[in-house]
C-alpha cells in the first residue's frame, strides 16, 4: 500500500484526491497546505474548467501540514503529489526527491528547461521516480487513436488537427494563472496538453510556426515535420464561461479518420474509407485515475511501460517554449 501526501489542495490537488481515494493499491496519509482558505474550501464545490476533482475532502484521519518540511520528517509518505502552482514545481520536487519520496508533479513541469533538468538530476540522484502529470497521454480516446495509428491498420497519418478551447481560469485564490512568470501563460498550462500530445504521437518536430494574440491567451501552431503529417494545435482562454470547454482532435490517415470532441455525441469515433463509422472499445478511467495507477505500479516496483518520462516532459518543456518564441518574434523556430 503506497502511502501519499498531497502538497497543495486547489483544484488540481482535489482532482488527484479523488483519483487517490478511488486507488485500491494506495491510502492519502498526508495533505500539505500552507493556504487556510483552500483547507476552509475543501468541504464546498470545486472551481475549474473541467468535472472531475473532488465534491468534498474529508480530512478524517489524515495528517495536515502547513510545512513541507514537517511533513516529509513525519516519515508518513512514500510518495507525493505535487499540485501547486507551477513556479514551485522545481523546488518543491527537488526538496521530495532528496527526502527520498517518490513524485508525480502536475504539468507543466517547469517554466523552463533548466529547472526541468535540475528535477530530472535530483531523480536520477536520488533513484526515486518522478512523473510528470501529463494526463492526456493517458486518456483513453487519445489512447486508443495513438495505438490505432501505431498499428497502421488504416495506413500512415496524413494530418491531424487539435483543439483546446477553455474560459480564462480565475479560481486560484490570487489569480495566479494570470501571472506569466508564474504560471507560463496559457501556453505553458492548457496548450501544452495538445504540443505534449504531438509530440508523443509524432515525435518531436523540426520547426514550429505559431501566431498568437498578443498575451498569448489563443495561440495556434503548425508543427513542421518534413516528411509529414501536416499537424495543427490550437487553444484558447479567450472563450466565454457559458461555453464551457472543449478538447477534441480530428486525426486523417491514409484510409480512416479518427474523430474525438467531447461536446459531440458519439464523442469518439473511427470513419474507415470502406465502411461506416464506429467507436471502439474504450478503456475505463480517465486520465487522471490512468496516470495514477500508472505511477503507483512503477512505485510498487511493477514493470510498466514509458508512458511518459521525465525527460520527455522537459522536451515538451523546450517544444511549448519554441512555439511562444515563434509568436512572439513572427518567424519559424527550429527545434
């Protein structure tokens, strides 16, 4: 039974307590948050884009913390998840990876990729895991179309398009999301699910093209790879809050589409050149529970497959940060 600690309760960190509750190979010993309006909060609805985190915390008979040092002397956790705003990512990943803690840390990793390369070392250092919250990876309709593709049932990718559409998140209690040098922008915090996505689909590219406005609250890219497939990641913070939000991808290969919006229904679907559409087979969870049930069994010891490495989040790290370069200075950006 793998014991965890949640460092930080806001919406992220009430999403992973959810997650964790549900867990049957975990227990959540340990809560760290040094906010008491986010303690205060834990008993009312949660605030976010999507559904999901947590209706209620129910802090019985587990230990709260203000200080991360104090709960990491307790002895009381194996593990962390790390769910703060993402300028603490690094630090506070280092401090858990020297205490010998494993982490799971919310995306994005960091805001740049020095930072990234100062957890990868404190993980290699330290021989504890440390994975990186890349959901999507995880999530079972872009799970599906990744192992569609791979097969090559329907031939070679020929273009893919990809949406994030989302009102402007204004739930942390000082808007921190807001603050670029804190949060990285949109860019660095939805549209990096979509460039993290393309780039575990295709690997990464050779250049990328982006146009923007002009606090980087839309942004849309085109990922060069010179011998195909033609791809496209755009995403908003600009959409109104009665629109809600949308992710979805259309996928063209050489004999099938693979279509997924989840303000459609069906919401996924494959559409062959030679017959009707249909839905496979979808695995069960979404991708936050998927990607802890991963990082508990490589916790456990089990072996369990890349999903996603370190090392990989901080080339997105690079990928995201090309793309911002690109819209800012009006040029292509070689990778």
């Amino acid at each position: 039974m793998v014991r965890v600690g949640i460092v930080g309760l806001g919406f992220m960190g009430r999403m992973h307590y959810r997650c964790w509750k549900a867990s049957p190979d975990a227990t959540i010993t340990a809560i760290c948050e040094a906010n008491h309006k986010a303690l205060e909060a834990a008993t009312q609805a949660p605030k976010g884009n999507v559904g999901g985190a947590a209706d209620h915390i129910d802090l019985t008979g587990i230990a709260v913390y203000s200080d991360l040092n104090e709960l990491l002397a307790s002895g009381t956790v194996d593990a962390l998840s790390i769910t703060l705003p993402t300028f603490l990512h690094p630090d506070t990943t280092v401090h858990a990876l020297k205490a010998g803690v494993h982490v799971l840390c919310e995306k994005p990793m960091a805001l740049n990729t020095a930072e990234c390369d100062r957890m990868v070392a404190a993980a290699d250092e330290s021989g504890k895991i440390l994975q990186i919250g890349h959901c999507i990876r995880f999530w079972p309709e872009y799970v599906v179309a990744r192992d569609l593709i791979q097969s090559g049932a329907y031939g070679k990718p020929i273009a893919a398009t990809f949406r994030r559409f989302s009102s402007q998140p204004n739930w942390s209690p000082d808007n921190w999301f807001a603050d670029e040098d804190r949060s990285g922008g949109q860019p660095l915090d939805l549209h990096i699910h979509d460039s993290d996505y393309v780039h575990y689909l295709f690997g990464m590219p050779e250049s990328v093209s982006s146009t923007a406005d002009v606090p980087l609250s839309y942004i849309s890219t085109q990922y060069h790879y010179p011998a195909g497939p033609a791809v496209v990641a755009e995403s908003t913070w600009r959409m109104t809050p009665s629109f809600g939000f949308e992710m979805s991808f259309n996928i063209v290969l050489e004999r099938a589409a693979i279509i997924f919006d989840v303000t459609r229904t069906p919401s996924f679907r494959v559409c062959p050149s030679d017959g009707p559409a249909f839905t496979p087979e979808i695995p069960p969870g979404d991708g936050y529970t998927r990607e802890i049930a991963h990082f508990v069994r490589a916790v456990n010891g089990e072996p369990v497959e890349p999903v996603v490495t370190a090392r990989d989040s901080r080339e997105t790290i690079r990928l995201v940060l090309a793309e911002k370069q690109s819209a800012r200075e009006g040029r292509r950006v070689s990778l």
